[in-house]
C-alpha cells in the first residue's frame, strides 16, 4: 500500500512543449473590431497611393508642357537666327555690288565706244559674269513706260508720237539685287505733246484708206468708165 505525497494532486498529461496554463480561447468582439481597422487601413492607403499618382501625373504634366515650350522656343530661334544671317548676307551683297557699278558703268561706255578690246575686254566680261552671279540684275530699255518706282528722269520732253509718258533714251542702266532695287534706271522721257490727237491704229488708217477710195458706183475713166464723146 503506497502512500499519498499530501499536498499534491495529480494533473492530466499535457502533451510535451505545451503550456499547461493555456486554455481554448474563443473568438471575442475584438477580432472583428480589428478587422475593421484592417480594411479602414487599406482604404486610406489605396486613397494615398492614389493621391500620390495623381500628383506624379500633374507634375509629368507639368515637365511636357515645359519641355514642349522649350522646343518651340528654340525652333523660333533657329528660323530668326537663319533669317537674320540671310539678311546679313544680302546686305553685305548688296553693299559689294553697289561699290562695283562705277566700274560697271565704264565697262559699258567703253562697249558703246567700241574700246572694250584685248585684255580689258576679258576682264570686263569676267566682272560682269560674276556680279550677274551673285544676283546683280540689270534693268532699262528704250520704249517702256516710265515708272517712278524704277526710274529716274533726268531729261524730260515732248513727242508726238507717244501715248503716255515713255523712256526716250537710257542714261545710266538700272540694277535691282532681287527684290531690291540697288541704283534706279535714269532716263529721258517724253510725253505727249499738249492738244496732239491721239495716233490711230493701223486698222482705222487702212479702213479710212478703203473708204476714201471707194466711190459712189459711177464710172470713171480712173476705174475703166468710158470717155465722154
């Protein structure tokens, strides 16, 4: 017969790495009030990462928009930088080539005198090739109206046989430089001379011609009429 340890009693067998003291909890009002916290929390950082996109996308925006402008500013400084060196060079043309009539002006009264020969001659003729080159252009004929925009009169006259103001004579040629004019044309003109009657065309001269011709139908000896006896 054995004898009891007083004091003590016995335990159930617990299973081993257990904590006897643990006990079966169920599930309480608090599981699901922090569930609730689990989803509010979601929520706001879904609504956060949203705001944040939101604001990467105004700012990508933003940098486009700047860069587009940026773009189009340099374009139009390319375009103005390009215009402006266009008109430098044709200033700088203009200017050579307006320091070169002169000279042109006596390579073409020695050409009217018949003393462009020999080596002048060459030379005069490479000059002229190479101002017609860089855009040098002549202007001025005997016969054209005159137009105040283009020519300058230095002698003025009338003649009988003009209908409006015209160019008689060219004194010195004029020179445009594309849509410049370097130096006018200067001119003689003429106009109509005071009360003269218009000239008539060639047509109304010969219909007048074949009107004084014709006769009233009787013969003639002009037209092969018989003689009077």
């Amino acid at each position: 017969m054995t004898e009891e340890t007083p004091g003590f009693e016995e335990k159930p067998d617990v299973p081993s790495g257990a904590d006897p003291d643990d006990a079966p909890k169920g599930a309480g009002p608090g599981s699901a009030e922090s569930g609730q916290a689990a989803q509010a929390g979601d929520v706001q950082d879904k609504a956060a990462l949203t705001a944040q996109l939101d604001q990467v996308r105004t700012a990508l925006g933003e940098r486009t928009a700047d860069l587009q402008r940026l773009q189009a500013e340099y374009q139009n400084y390319r375009r103005r930088v390009e215009r402006d060196r266009v008109t430098v060079r044709e200033i700088a043309v203009a200017n050579l080539l307006t320091e070169l009539l002169p000279v042109l002006d006596d390579i073409g009264r020695a050409r009217e005198h018949d003393e462009l020969v020999g080596g002048f001659k060459s030379v005069g003729e490479s000059l002229e090739a190479v101002a017609a080159k860089l855009g040098l252009q002549q202007f001025g004929e005997e016969g054209e109206p005159f137009d105040p925009t283009i020519h300058e009169a230095l002698m003025h006259s009338y003649a009988p046989d003009v209908t409006e103001t015209t160019c008689v004579a060219i004194l010195q040629p004029g020179y445009r430089f594309g849509e410049r004019t370097i130096r006018p044309a200067r001119v003689a003109v003429a106009e109509p001379q005071p009360g003269a009657q218009p000239k008539a065309s060639d047509e109304d001269a010969a219909g007048e011609g074949s009107e004084a011709g014709a006769d009233d139908g009787k013969p003639t000896k002009e037209n092969g009429g018989p003689d009077e006896g």
